[in-house]
C-alpha cells in the first residue's frame, strides 16, 4: 500500500489526535473510515449544519411520530372500523346461512319420516294381500286334489299324487 501524506492546521491535528484516541484507531485509519462514510452517506462536512445530532433526531423523530398519528387517524383506524363492520356482517350472514340450513335439515328429516311411514304401510299392506292370495292359492290346490280324488277314487290313474307332487 502506498502512503500519502495531507497538510492539515495544527488545531485540526490535535482534534483527529483526540478523536483517534476516543475511538482508539490510527490516523490514516480513522481517515479512510471518515471517507467511506462521507461517500457512503452522501453528507458533505464542508456545507454541514453545526447542529447537535440529537436534536435533529428529536425533530425528525417529532415528524415521523406525528407522520405515523395521520396514518393512523386517516387509513388504520377506518380500516379497522372497516374490517370489524365486514365481520360483524358475515357472522350475521352466517347465522341466517346457518338458519336456513338447520331449517333445510329439518324438512329433510321430515320428507324422509314421512316417506318412510308410507311406505311401510304399504309394505304392511302388500304383505296382508299376499297372505291372502297364499291362502286362496291353497284352497285351490286342496279343492284340486279333492276333486282328482273324486275323479279318480282308487287313485288308478295317478292324478292325486300328481297335483301333489305340483304344489309342493
């Protein structure tokens, strides 16, 4: 690394002597540093304010609290008042959504019940028609084989056994 050498007043050589020792960095090192920072942040130390960092932070920090209290009063809380009115409207299209399906259920169940005693009824019904149709079917039957028995007293030709054997 080449070394080069700057020409400052003794008043500003004994301040970077006292800086150096603050910071506890060599001259050129803290010269870099200062360098960097200057290009880094863009001030320019020859048109700087003498004012007392600190109060320009208070001042700065007075805007962007007083920044912050404008958004708050102009987008957050009509945004929040906004987002408890949306929900407040769905929880109330949920209940009545809610309403409607228990209701919904309900005929359901209904039909269904309904549907169902019907239907068994005429199940019931259907069951006592074939009770008597079976009843009327053996009656006939039984009159068949009387009638083969009369036919056929001595049961030479074979007709009772015959009808017998067809109905069983």
């Amino acid at each position: 690394m080449k070394k080069k050498s700057i020409l400052i007043k003794e008043f500003h050589h004994k301040e970077l002597v006292k800086i150096s020792k603050t910071f506890g960095s060599q001259y050129g090192d803290l010269i870099e540093s200062m360098i960097l920072y200057f290009k880094k942040t863009g001030i320019n130390p020859i048109e700087a304010i003498n004012e007392n960092p600190a109060a320009m932070i208070k001042v700065l920090d007075k805007r962007i609290v007083s920044f912050l209290k404008v958004q708050e009063r102009d987008i957050l809380k009509p945004l929040r008042s906004e987002v408890f009115q949306q929900s407040k409207e769905q929880k109330e299209q949920f209940s009545i959504l809610s309403k409607w399906v228990q209701d919904a259920i309900i005929k359901v169940n209904n039909l269904d019940r309904d549907r169902t005693k019907i239907i068994t009824k005429e199940l019931s019904e259907l069951k006592e028609e074939l009770n008597k149709v079976e009843i009327k079917i053996n009656k006939q039957q039984e009159a068949f084989i009387e009638i083969a028995q009369l036919i056929d007293t001595k049961n030479k030709s074979g007709i009772k056994g015959t009808l017998k054997s067809l109905f069983e």
